[in-house]
C-alpha cells in the first residue's frame, strides 16, 4: 500500500513510491477530467470533521488503488465507505453535498430544506409563496422575514453534481427581482418591501453568470460560492442535516418520507411516527434513530 500523498509538485502530479511522476487523470461529474490531487482529497474529508490519522489512512488506500479514468463519484463512494467503517459522523458530514442533491427529482424539498436553513437563523419563512409585481404575479420559492428585513429567494435545484446555473437563469431571476422592487407585501402582520432578492442553487453558477451578478450587484449563494456565507457553510452553521444523508435509509425509505414532507433528519427524531406511517419496523426505526442522535452529540 502506498504511504499517502508525501510528494507532490504544484501541478498536482503523484509520485510512485520509487520517486516517479505519475499523472492520473480522473473524470469529473461534467465529463472533464482533471489531475487527481490527494490534498484536495484529505482536505475535503478533514473539512467533513475527520481527524489527520484518519484522513491520512483514507488517502493513502485511495491514492494505492486511484486509476486514469476513475470517476469523482467512485473516488467518493470509494472514501465514503472507508470512512462509514472508521467514522461514522464524519462520513455523514462528508455525505452532504449528495445529500442535497438526492432531494429532488423536483425542487421542493430543496426549498423547504432552504427555508429551514434561513429559519434557524431567526426568520420566520414560507414556501410556495405568491406575490404581484409591478406587471405580473410569481410564485417565490422562499421568503423569508425578521424585523425589517424581507428576502425573497429563488431556489434553483440540480440533481446532478456537473450542471451549473448558468446566465439565463441569472437574467431570468433578475427580471422577476426587479418586477417585485419597490412593491408592498404583508409579512408577519406589518408591511414590508424587498430588502434583498437571492438566487441559492445546489451546485455552481458558469463563469459569464458569475460575471454578470457581480456587474449587476446580484445576491448569488452556491455549493461554493461565496467564499463565505455560501450554501455549505450556511448548512454547517445552521446545524440541519437533510434525511438523505442517513446511510441507514434506504433510497426507497428516503424517497417515502420526503413525500410525506419530511426533510431534515431532525424531523424524524421528533416525529418518528413518520417511520410507522412508511412501514418501517420498530428494530430498523431504533437504527436510524440511533445514527440521527449520532448528528446531534
């Protein structure tokens, strides 16, 4: 077995363990491929809590058996399982970005997931929510208000890793922002107007939509994206793990109580009911209860 990522020039080359250059190519989500990097690897795991002997023992079994042409999504499967078995909390923050991904195929429990988020940061939130503009009506997947704030936000949901938002989707956001600018809406029992329109997705904005909401002094919110305050972090901060990150549901379970409503795995700890309702015996509702209580130590 290797010994781990020792050596690495500023490309991101590999070396065997007889001091040779290796360059391993892997294939991204969008089809691109790139140089396999084993420090962006242990950082990620490092960044999803697990400690340096720990993330260091994943690498070096990843960088023994990496190979051209690997996809990022068996890169991941592969460290995923190895840190399930060494620990566990860790794989299920490591999970995340996944986990948010498999809230679809549509996008509302994307938004519920967003209006959750935002609601542990003291707001209160709705979804689905109607408002007239100045010419026409839209339908607003969040608003969220306190004080006298009122945001407004639209959540653009991805199933896939690779597809990113990109400058049409941006221009379309900011014709409905501008329409709904100046109005006046009743929230929480007081008028109010837009102090600020968002645009949040799953994954990431293209380069020219970037560029565009930067000359436009546009709120954008993805994966990534801000450095600070971008979704990740808000998820981190926020403390909420959706239900599609528990490794003791299966896809169809997952699938069940999302279309009962549930999103957060913390909805199950308070109602786990929802197991019951879903057909779930007793011995493997205690094992998923057991793994969310896990989260929350």
């Amino acid at each position: 077995m290797a010994e781990g990522p020792s050596k690495k020039q500023n490309n991101g080359i590999l070396f065997n363990t007889m001091g040779e250059p290796q360059n391993i190519l892997i294939t991204k989500a969008n089809g691109e491929q790139e140089l396999f990097d084993p420090f962006k690897l242990q950082s990620s795991l490092m960044q999803s809590g697990a400690s340096s002997e720990v993330a260091d023992q994943v690498v070096s079994h990843i960088v023994s058996e990496v190979k051209n042409g690997m996809t990022t999504s068996e890169i991941y499967r592969h460290a995923f399982d190895l840190l399930k078995i060494k620990e566990r909390k860790t794989a299920l923050n490591y999970s995340l970005r996944r986990a948010i991904n498999e809230l679809g195929p549509s996008g509302f429990p994307f938004e519920k997931f967003i209006a959750a988020i935002y609601h542990s940061l003291g707001y209160e939130t709705l979804t689905g929510v109607i408002l007239k503009g100045h010419c026409i009506e839209h339908e607003m997947d969040v608003v969220a208000w306190k004080d006298n704030e009122l945001i407004f936000i639209e959540a653009k949901f991805h199933n896939a890793v690779g597809i990113k938002s990109d400058t049409k989707v941006v221009l379309y956001v900011k014709s409905r922002f501008e329409d709904l600018l100046n109005q006046t809406f009743t929230f929480g029992g007081k008028e109010r107007k837009m102090t600020q329109g968002v645009l949040i997705t799953n994954t990431k904005f293209t380069r020219s939509a970037l560029h565009y909401a930067q000359c436009n002094q546009m709120n954008l919110i993805g994966w990534s994206y801000p450095p600070k305050n971008n979704l990740r972090t808000m998820i981190e901060t926020s403390g909420l793990h959706p239900l599609t990150c528990l490794t003791t549901l299966t896809g169809k379970q997952k699938k069940q109580l999302l279309d009962e409503g549930a999103v957060l795995s913390r909805t199950l700890l308070n109602e786990p009911s929802l197991f019951k309702k879903i057909g779930m015996s007793e011995q493997d509702t205690h094992i998923v209860l057991e793994e969310i209580k896990m989260l929350y130590v």
